[in-house]
C-alpha cells in the first residue's frame, strides 16, 4: 500500500547543535498527540483548541506533566497544511540531546517514525503537489548557487509541470481525435489529415528534446563542471589549482614532474562550480610513477566537462605544448580554455598560434592571482548563456528518462505514420508516449517510481 494511514514524526531540522529544532508530526492523530505532550502558556486551553495557522508558548511535558523543554507550537489543520493533513510543528531548543528526547516522547504518545521524504510524499499523495514539484524540494535544500537555486525554485512553483502537461494534453487530443476516427469510421468524424499530424508530431517530439536537452545543464549546475588542467610540466597547474582552492593542496615546486598524480578540488567561481583535477603533466614520461598518474590524467581528460589548457607566457612553444594542442583540437563534445599563464613574465610564447588554435584565451598570473575574473566570465558565457533553450527549469535523470522514452515513441509514431502504418498502430505507440509523460509528472506512476523518488529524500522533509 502506497498510502499508511498513520501519524508521523521526524525531526525536520538537521541532527545538530543550533538556535532551535523542529520537531514535525502529521496524520489524523497529530493534534490529539500535542495536546498529550505539549502545554500551552501563552494562551489558553489545548492546542486542540488552537485553529490552523496559530502558535503558541508553552512546555513540551513528560507524561508526568513534568516539563521537558520550552518551546512554540505551531497547528496546521488539513487541508492546510504540508502534508495535506493535521500538522503540528514544535520548535524547542536546538540541542540534539533533548530534541531526540522530544521526539521519543512524540513517539511514546502515539506517533510512528516518519520515513526518509514520507512528508513531501504525502504532500504528493494528497494533490498538494505534482511529482515534479515535490522532487524540486530536495533540489531546492541542496541548491548550492542561485542559478540552480532560482530553477529549482521555479520548478517548484510547477514550471515544468505545467511545461510537461501542454504536450500531454497536445498527445491525449491527438490520441482521441485518432481513437473517434478508428472507432466510428461510419461518423462523419473528419479524418486528421496526415500531414497536419506529422507537423504536430514533430513539433512536440523537437519540444521534448529540448526539455530533456536542460538534464545536461542541471547536471553541470548541481554536480558541477567535471575540470581537468593541463599542461607541460611547472606551467603553473598546482599553482592555479591553488589559487581557485584558496589553499594549498597540490605541491608546488620548480622541478618539472612534481604532480604525480590527481588531486581533486571542488571550487565556486560565482554560479559556476568546477570539480578540479590538477593532473600530472601532459608529456611522455620515463618515471614510472609519473606515468601512471599522466595515464589517469588522459582518462579523465575523456570524461571531462572542461579543459583549462595551460601554457608559459614566458617560453616559447615545446613539444609537450604541441602535444597539448593537438590532442585538444581532436576532443570533441568538451570546452576548452586557453590559459596563458605568468603574465608576469617577459613574453615569448607564440600567442597568435594559440589564438588561431582556440576559441577562448586568457592571460592569467596564477601565483600573482590575476585574471580569475576573466576565467569566471568566460566560463560562464560557456557554460550558462544560451547553454540550453529553457533556463528556468532543471531536470533529473528520472526526468530525462521519461522525456527521452516519450520522444522515442513520439519518433517512432511519425517513422510509422509516414511508412503509411495504419492509424490504431500510430495510436499505440502515442499511448506509450502519453504513458511516459504521465508518470514523469507522477499523474500516471506506479508505487516502485514512487517509492524510488522519495527514498532519496532525507528524514524530516
Ligand atoms: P605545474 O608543474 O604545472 O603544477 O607547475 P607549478 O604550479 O608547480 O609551478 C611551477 C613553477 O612556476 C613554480 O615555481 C611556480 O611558483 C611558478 N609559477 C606558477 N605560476 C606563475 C606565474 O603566474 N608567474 C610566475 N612568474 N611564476 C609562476
């Protein structure tokens, strides 16, 4: 059974010292729980007696009636609430000893444990949110930086659902138009005129992919840019990995062949986060060591979102430089920027062959810490602006499975329309269309989707 009809409680508040926790009990038996384990002060009566939307001051009590803590309780009668259901929070003192004490106490009175993401679950079952909108509450806590924070919130607010729906209901007229003229072809139902169909197939199976096309920027929004730096030996890689970490992680010597092996970073440069590998110098290596990190280095090259390739303002170009080159002009489906580092020093590198050879080119002084602006801008013109066609909305891998099942039915609709398959065929494989999208706003899912979606929330919410 998808739905227990059983009051809950959760510590909604993280499992730590602080001003205030909160403690969150919901179900048909909430309020007769609070009026067992809290007394109001500031008011009169019990809270039972309290209408929705009202706090008062009071003691939360032993079933003694000897006080535990003091603290505010806030009623939410149903349908007004969260969950949809009576809600009853308790803000106490936020010690993580007396809030575990409260909610054993809760429990004492009647209360079962809320599992990971059970609110927002029942918030889902009770119509209060659409399966999108309650998957954007986790995104919204995690949020890290305001450009994913602004889309999530966006999300939540329905953006996507509403953004979803107008293709499935664009599919369910086409499905009913297709089903009247299969089913009564003796009415004088007009027949949808193939062309028409396949234009309108079109469309929605272009729109679709553009939606799903937003999963790769929300990946790069949340996870971050997945950044490799690279360059010949002592170009200054530890030292710029230094500089964007704020602190010293790789060693930085003068004696070429000093980064072994990988040293990973997670940086913020404003919206824009970077998962940084500062790899062993790119160059053929007899040092056995060496070239086990210059292997790891290439892999992770493959993988990479971004290259910062690194170059000497004050060397001419070697042959670890022209392999650097090369190997970025054969990478495909990565961005790439040119660094051109210790602008301090005296120019003798060969500017004009790297600006003929790269799109993007700065000139930083990693060890002065200048030019990150320019990295910053850069890398948001690359990786923010125009990235995908819709930039207020993000989508999940669930999402994008979902989107990608729909516009493959949609494809396979029109492959079979313009075949001349018969119409009943067509609709089958756009029923299957409907299916996918309906389960990705959760308007048509099963209980394992459910359950999946939920398990990844965490206990409280
Ligand atoms: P890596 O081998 O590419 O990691 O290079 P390192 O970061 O270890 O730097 C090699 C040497 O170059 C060190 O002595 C750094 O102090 C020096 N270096 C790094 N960046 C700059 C810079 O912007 N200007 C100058 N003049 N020297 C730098």
């Amino acid at each position: 059974m998808i739905y227990e009809d059983k009051t809950i409680a959760a510590i909604s508040t993280p499992r730590a010292a602080g001003g205030i926790s909160v403690i969150r009990i919901s179900g048909e038996n909430a309020i007769k729980i609070a009026d067992k384990v809290f007394e109001c002060i500031s008011r009169k009566g019990m809270p039972s007696e309290m209408e929705g939307y009202s706090c008062a001051y009071g003691n939360v009590v032993d079933e003694n009636g000897n006080r535990m803590d003091d603290g505010v309780i806030t009623v939410y009668r149903t349908p007004r609430s969260y969950t949809g259901e009576d809600v009853v929070e308790i803000s106490c003192h936020g010690g993580i000893y007396i809030t575990e004490k409260i909610l054993r106490r809760i429990s004492e009175a009647g209360a079962y444990p809320a599992q990971a993401g059970e609110f927002t679950k029942r918030a889902y079952i009770n119509g209060k949110m659409s399966l999108t909108q309650a998957e954007s509450v986790m995104d919204i806590i995690s949020a890290e930086g305001s450009a994913v924070y602004r889309r999530t919130r966006s999300v939540k607010e329905g953006t996507l659902f509403k953004r979803i729906k107008v293709y499935s209901d664009r599919i369910v007229k086409i499905l009913g138009q297709i089903g009247a003229w299969v089913d009564y072809p003796e009415e004088d139902i007009p027949e949808i005129g193939e062309e028409g169909l396949i234009r309108e197939l079109t469309e929605i199976s272009g729109e679709l992919r553009k939606i799903s096309a937003v999963y790769d920027n929300t990946r790069i929004l949340k996870a971050g840019i997945e950044t490799v730096i690279a360059g010949k030996p002592n170009v200054g890689k530890s030292t710029l990995m230094n500089l964007l970490a704020g602190y010293e992680k790789s060693i930085v010597t003068d004696i070429a062949g000093t980064t072994r092996d990988i040293v990973e970073e997670s940086v913020r440069l404003g919206d824009i986060v970077l998962r940084l590998s500062d790899t062993a110098g790119l160059r053929g290596s007899e040092d056995i060591i060496e070239g086990i990190g210059i292997k790891r280095a290439e892999e992770k090259i493959k993988n990479a979102d971004l290259i910062i390739a690194v170059f000497d303002n004050g060397e001419a170009l070697n042959d670890d430089d022209m392999r650097l080159i090369k190997m970025c002009g054969e990478l495909r489906n990565v961005k790439i920027v040119a660094c051109i580092n210790k602008s301090d020093r005296v120019g003798k590198i060969d500017r004009e062959y790297i600006e003929d050879r790269f799109k993007n080119v700065i000139d930083i002084s990693a060890e002065k810490g200048e030019g990150l602006d320019n990295l910053q801008r850069i890398l948001e013109k690359l990786f923010l602006e125009n990235e995908s066609v819709y930039d207020d909305i993000t989508v999940n891998e669930r999402q994008k499975i979902c989107l990608d099942r729909a516009f493959g039915f949609v494809e396979e609709a029109l492959e079979a329309l313009k075949g001349g398959v018969t119409m009943d065929a067509v609709n089958i494989v756009l029923d299957d269309a409907l299916n996918s999208l309906l389960e990705l706003t959760g308007e048509r899912v099963n209980e394992a989707v459910i359950n999946e979606v939920f398990s990844h929330f965490c206990v409280g919410k």
